[in-house]
C-alpha cells in the first residue's frame, strides 16, 4: 500500500481512523498485553459498535458499520460508516470531527469506499 | 432446563469523555455564536460577479 489513499470531497461513507482500540493490544502495567477472555473482549467490541452505531444513527440510516482489525498502523481501529447519501454523510463527518471518544480525539474524513466487498488497500 | 438469563451489561458512554476522563464539549461547536444571540455582523461588501 503507497498509503496515498484518495480522499474524496464527498462520499456516503465516513473514515474515523484508529477510534478502535482493541483492549488485548493495549499493554498493562507490566507491559505485557492484558489478558482478557474471548467474552470479555467480545463484550468491548459489542459495546463499541452499539455505541458508534446509535450516535451515528442520528445523521441517518446506517446502511453499514465496518470496524477495521488490519494489524497495519494507517488501518487498524478505522471505523467505515455508510450512509444512504452524501449530506448524511457531511452531516457525520462535521459532528465528529474534533470530538472524544474514550479519551481520544477523533478525525473524521470522507472515503472512497462504496463496496466493501471491493474494499482493497493496495 | 431454562437457563437464567444474565442482567443487561451496564455499557460506559465513551463518546465526548476527554483525556482525564471528563465529559467534553464537542469542538465543532466552539465557533458557532449561541442559540438565539445576536447575528454576527456582516463581512465587507460583496464582491463583483467572476467570470
């Protein structure tokens, strides 16, 4: 991947890159990754999806909800949010830029991507 | 045998909660003049029609 992604002016679908933050990569005090059950991990992402889903939901209907687990830096926790159109789309992006989310802000930019079954990072 | 089902998770609101774990206010709306406050006053005059 050249990682010189197309960003697109408008799009149905949003990027919030790296809001994921799978807890099994997260090192503990020891700096060793903690360790949690597959339920418990299970349960995190659950609650983070439904959380992302229901704030998202209120820009319009969600069409698909996609939570990237690539291992590479520039994809890994990228949230994909599709709309049913590009104002949904606007609307979503402009709220969450510069919010938080657990602590962290967030970015939030227009994707290319309208096919996630075709979603390639080359 | 029925199984007993398990209470409903209590799920921890992540959205707008800052570094230090205090909720924030969301930045886009930092520049936005308050509801119902006066309108901002108008720029210069408006320019000529580009061609």
């Amino acid at each position: 991947c050249s990682r010189l992604h197309n960003r697109p002016t408008f799009s149905e679908t949003i990027t919030i890159p790296n809001m994921y933050v799978n807890p099994a990569m997260v090192p503990g005090p020891d700096g060793k990754p903690l360790e949690l059950s597959e339920r418990d991990l299970r349960h995190h992402f659950e609650d983070f999806f439904e959380e992302v889903y229901e704030e998202m939901e209120k820009f319009g209907p969600v069409e698909e909800l996609n939570v990237c687990d690539n291992l590479s830096e520039h994809l890994v926790g990228n949230v994909y949010v599709k709309f049913r159109d590009e104002e949904e789309a606007l609307a979503a992006r402009d709220n969450v830029n510069g919010r938080f989310f657990a602590g962290r802000p967030l970015t939030c930019e227009f994707s290319p991507v309208t096919d996630f079954r075709e979603a390639r990072c080359r | 045998p029925s199984r007993s089902e398990s209470p409903p998770r209590q799920r921890k609101r992540q959205w707008d909660i800052g570094p230090n774990g205090e909720i924030t206010e969301p930045l886009r709306g930092a520049a936005l003049p308050p509801p119902g406050g006066p309108m901002p006053a108008a720029g210069g005059a408006p320019g000529g029609v580009g061609v």
